[in-house]
C-alpha cells in the first residue's frame, strides 16, 4: 500500500471513488443521484484544487489502482494565530474497507499537518454515517462541536 500526493493523472480513479461516496451517501439521505452537469463540475474543481498549494490531495495506491482518497485543506485560522487542516471527501473503496486504507491515509496526513505546523485537523462526517464516526473516534479524533449548514440553492 502506497500513500501519496495526488497528480494530474489520477483524476479519473479519483472522481469515481468519489461518486461511489456520493452515492453512499444520497441513498442514506434520500437524494436524487448527480447529473452530469455536476461531473463536469467535479472535474473542473479537481483540476482546480491539484494546482492549489493550500490543498493536498492524498490517495492510497494498492496495487496500483487507487482504492482511497481524502482532501486537506489548510485553513489560516486568524483568532488562533495558527494553520488546521479540514479533511474533506475522505473515502476507502468497499471493499478495501476495513483492511487499514483509511488509516494509514489519516496516518499520512497527520504526519504532513506535523511537518508543516498545522496544529489541528478538523472534518465533518454526515450523522448517518456511523461507521465512519467509529473510524475516526477509532484514530483518534474527538466529537467536539456541531457544524451547520446554509444550503443556498
């Protein structure tokens, strides 16, 4: 098991691991599946965020397909006077799961936000999942806050 930075050319595995979550998570919510209109969206962002220095892409290479992804955001955090790192998109292939995938990622990234003085990773998870609630209380992390959401459409 590999983990790295993403490159340009792992957008296609990329994106499609993320349908596969965003389909997890339409069916637990009741969502219509997206359109293709939203995948060419998701390619522009991807294309967008590969190129951003404030945005790493880290993917987890078996084999050599990739079979995990998760997204860091390094966040300057004014009132801190420091970095945090928010973790987004963070998702492990079916049937890669439970065979240590998202650890080793989440593993991979605390050792980044270490080495670059990001003092704290924050991400959120939807209240149906609570498998990965259990991961990340499994790797460490603590429920701390609620977050909120304004949907603008």
């Amino acid at each position: 098991m590999n983990i790295r930075l993403a490159q340009q050319e792992d957008k296609e595995p990329i994106l499609s691991l993320l349908d596969e979550l965003i389909l997890q998570a339409n069916i637990k919510s009741g969502s219509p599946p997206a359109s293709a209109e939203k995948a060419e969206a998701k390619s522009k962002l991807y294309d967008e965020l590969i190129a951003r220095e404030d945005v790493k892409i880290f993917v987890a290479e078996h084999e050599n397909a990739i079979v995990g992804v998760a997204d860091l955001f390094i966040v300057p955090i004014m009132r801190r006077g420091y970095y945090q790192g928010h973790i987004e998109d963070f998702v492990v292939t079916e049937k890669m799961r439970g065979k240590g995938v998202g650890s080793m990622i989440l593993r991979k990234i605390k050792e980044y936000c270490k080495k670059n003085n990001i003092r704290v990773i924050k991400l959120t998870t939807a209240i149906e999942f609570k498998e990965a609630q259990a991961f990340y209380e499994k790797n460490g992390g603590k429920f701390t806050e609620k977050m909120y959401r304004f949907d603008l459409q």
